[in-house]
C-alpha cells in the first residue's frame, strides 16, 4: 500500500514539472513576443530651407513651408508599417534583428547634415494602423 502511494506521487511530480515549465516558457515567451514588437514610429513636423520636402524623403505638410516625414529610430523614412530591423510578422513583432536603433529626430537631422532643417515638431505613435 506504501508503496503505491510512493508511486503515485512520483508520477504527480513527472506530470506536474513539464506542465511548470512550459508555463513558465510561455510567459516568457509572452513578455519577449511584445518587447519585440516595433510599432513605435514618429511623424516629424519639418522646415527645409532651398529644397522641396522630398529631397530628405518626406512629403508636403499642412501649412505652407511645413514638411511631414514618418521615421524610425534610425533617423530613416519608415518602410512599410513598423520599424523592425529585418523582416518582422504582420503585426510588426518578431523581426529577424530586433528594432531599428537610433535617436530618431537627431539621427534625421545629422543624416541629412548637408541641408538646413528645423524639426518643428515630434508626433509619436505607438500602435499599428
Ligand atoms: C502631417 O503629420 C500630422 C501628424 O501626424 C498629421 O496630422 C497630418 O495629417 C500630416 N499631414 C500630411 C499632409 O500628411
Ligand atoms: C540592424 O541589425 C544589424 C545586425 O544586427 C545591426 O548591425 C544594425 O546596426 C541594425 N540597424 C539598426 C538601425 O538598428
């Protein structure tokens, strides 16, 4: 009888670990899956001296002399809808080299060193469309 006891709650530990472990696998998995999404995207408010707002990638804005870019860390035109760094997953997440790194306006504007900008202003966004 003893041993049968014994026997039965080993079994409840070999059922019980693997089942601890993959929840613990999948919270982790939960809080690496969303720090890795890279929907954060700002839209910078410009003034460009000599040149049209294409000549650094962006478009006219709503006032006269106002140009309109949406950029990435990087200080670089978004490409398609996130920042990612290397192909992400529809939502933006998961991309092959993380998020694009930078300093977002400042990068933009020392990318772009050989024209006179003014950065009026900085909208951020923090969501997919
Ligand atoms: C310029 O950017 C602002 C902020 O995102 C936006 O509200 C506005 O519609 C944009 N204008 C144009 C012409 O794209
Ligand atoms: C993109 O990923 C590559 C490889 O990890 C890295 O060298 C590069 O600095 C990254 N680019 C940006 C803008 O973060």
């Amino acid at each position: 009888m003893e041993q049968f006891f014994l026997k039965h709650r080993k079994m409840r530990h070999l059922i019980i670990a693997p089942l601890l472990i993959a929840a613990a696998t999948w919270l982790t998995l939960i809080g690496v899956v969303s720090s890795e999404c890279c929907n954060t995207k700002a839209t910078l408010n410009y003034q460009i001296t000599y040149y049209g707002c294409g000549a650094v990638g962006g478009r006219t804005g709503d006032a006269p002399g106002s140009c309109n870019i949406t950029i990435c860390a990087n200080g670089e035109v978004m490409m398609g809808s996130h920042c990612g760094n290397g192909t992400c997953n529809a939502a933006g997440c998961k991309c092959a080299e993380g998020c694009l790194q930078g300093r977002w306006a400042k990068d933009f504007i020392s990318k772009n060193n050989e024209y006179s900008i003014k950065v009026v202003d900085t909208i951020w966004h923090y969501y997919p469309k």
